[in-house]
C-alpha cells in the first residue's frame, strides 16, 4: 500500500530507516521535503557516507548490485540513492532492486527516487513488494480543489497562524503550486522570524514580508556550507531558487571558493602552514577563518573530487543532462561541508 506524501512527517524515521524507500511522484515540493526527512534521519541514525547512482548512468544497475556487497569507507554505515529520471526501468535495474529486496545489507540503507511509473512499470515485482512493506511513498500532485485544505495542513505543520486574507493571498499568488507555496513560508520565517512567535499573520503583515529583499546572497550559502550548517544552506537555497536566482551565478561563487580552497590545500601539503597559504593567496582577512577552517576539514582528494563537480554541474546548467541543477548544487553544499558522498 502506498503512503501518501501529504500524510507523512518523516517521524517514521526517527528511529529506523526502512531498508529500501520509494519516494515516486511528480510533485516537486514532496520529492524535496520527503528526500530531505529521509537524508537527515540518516545522518541522525549514523548513515554518514553518500553515494548517489543516476539512472542515465551506462552502469548504473552494476553499481546498484556493487553497492550491496562493498564494504562502506572505514566501516561506516551508508546512504544510497538511486535517482530515476524516467518511469520505466530496464531488466537490470529491476534486478538490481530486487537484489536489495532480497538482501539488503544492514550498514547500508536504499532511496529510490524519481518521477510517476508507467502504467506496465507499476505491474511489476519490485513496485508490489515496497508497496506491501509500506515502503513506497506516492508524491502525487495535489489538485487546485484541494490546495486550500493542504495549505491549512502545512500552516498547522509549521505552527504559523494567518487570517483567511492572507491565507488567500498566498492561494492566489501561488496559483496551486505547491513548491512556491511552501517556498513562500520559509521566506517568511526566513526573512521575518520575529512574525512568527504566536501571532496571527494579517495580510498586510504577509505582503510586506514578502516583498522585502532577501536577506541572503549567494556568498551566504557557500558560508554556511564551509560553516558545515546543513539546515541552514539547505534553507538558503530553497530560498535563492525560489527568488529566481540562476543557478549558473551560484555556481560560480561556488567554483570560485572551491578553486581557493583547492590552492591553499595543495601549498599545505607541500609543507605550508595554513597561515602561510592563506597569505599567499591574499585571502580577505575577513574570510581568512572561513577558509582556515575548511582547509582543515577537506582534503585534496575531496577539494578536487567537488570542482568535478562543479564541471559536471556546469554542463548541467547548459543542457547535457536533464538532472536537476539545484540538486546538484545542494550536493556540492554538502560536500563543502563535510558530509561525504559518492557520485
């Protein structure tokens, strides 16, 4: 039986992660809370290492298989996440799964996540098994008749109180969309925290937080990345994308810091202090801490393995591939601040 993302709060998981998870759907919003609840239960319940394998992938269903006997890096626990960007599957990921249904190992827990299935996907062993465990969580868009009553729920969720005007505003400006709508709350707790302590929001209240500029650019997320503040870049950058920020400007600051990074790094391991090689590369004395404690925390190896990424998101951004850039990005937030990751 298939849960409904409107009914689930991730406190499921706040004890155990269910061997392998289906989060299906075209419901932008759900696919980032749900993904976001399982990522951070994880990394509650000790799954420290991430590995991410991409249906487009020439091998990805080897890489599935390969995941279920590898030894994770120093004996921790893993995450994996198979992203599907297609509703039907080929005979070798189907078997991939089934394998893990089968044997799932005990160190390592399985997210599959992507679009709607085809109708003959649906029919098959993998999607009646998850559904009989319960493991299959259904991000089905929610019609415009029943926006409204989903709107009070996620008011209610987050303990924000509004009058019908302002609840109205929000229900017009958004037009049904779900991902706009909850972008729009965590502006307002982002932008206006103070409105939020027990007070019922007017419209006159709503609209004036909405239009006032944004507290945070695009130097603040690659901050509270090097911060290792998970929540908060993750925050930030719900709220730069939902404020129409091109993902190719944050990725530039991002591929800027990195690429810093990366030479202070490399002047350590060649026998500088970090104090030197900070100096050499006349970093801002304002950001000379930021820098010193990011160094101390990533590698060469990992430096390098992120502006990879970069390059990969780069062509990304431009076309070569259809995964989401903001996704991508959020990964390179992460591994800038420490959490670490496979791709």
């Amino acid at each position: 039986m298939a849960i409904k993302a409107t009914d689930f709060d991730g406190q499921q998981w706040s004890n155990t992660l269910w061997p392998v998870t289906a989060l299906l759907g075209d419901e932008a919003f759900f696919m980032t809370r749900v993904g976001d609840f399982w990522r951070n239960a994880g990394k509650h319940l000790g799954f420290s290492e991430r590995v991410v394998i991409d249906q487009n992938e020439t091998e990805a269903s080897a890489r599935l298989h390969a995941e279920l006997d590898a030894l994770s890096l120093f004996a921790d626990r893993g995450l994996v996440e198979l992203r599907l960007n297609k509703g039907l599957l080929d005979q070798g990921l189907r078997a991939a799964i089934e394998g893990w249904l089968n044997h799932a190992p005990d160190d390592k827990r399985l997210l599959i996540l992507g679009p709607a299935l085809n109708k003959s996907e649906l029919g098959q062993s993998w999607v009646s098994t998850l559904q009989q465990r319960n493991a299959w969580i259904d991000a089905a868009t929610v019609s415009a008749t029943q926006f409204a009553r989903w709107l009070d729920g996620e008011l209610r969720r987050q303990q924000i109180e509004m009058d019908a005007d302002a609840k109205a505003a929000i229900v017009n400006h958004t037009e049904g969309n779900l991902l706009a709508a909850g972008q729009v709350l965590e502006r307002l707790k982002l932008v206006q925290p103070d409105l939020l302590r027990g007070t019922t929001l007017d419209l006159e209240t709503v609209l004036e937080a909405l239009t006032q500029s944004a507290r945070y650019t695009i130097y603040d997320l690659v901050d509270h990345a090097i911060q290792a503040d998970v929540s908060g870049l993750n925050r930030i950058a719900d709220l730069l994308r939902s404020e129409g920020i091109e993902p190719m400007n944050a990725l530039w600051a991002m591929t800027r810091e990195i690429d810093i990074l990366l030479q202070v790094r490399h002047r350590m391991d060649h026998g500088d202090s970090a104090n030197q090689a900070i100096s050499a590369l006349r970093v801002w004395r304002s950001r000379e801490s930021l820098v010193r404690t990011a160094v101390n925390r990533l590698s060469l190896v990992q430096l390098r393995r992120l502006l990879n990424l970069c390059h990969e998101t780069d062509r990304t951004i431009k076309g070569a591939t259809r995964e989401p850039a903001w996704l991508m990005l959020k990964d390179i937030l992460l591994g800038l601040a420490g959490h670490p990751m496979s791709r």
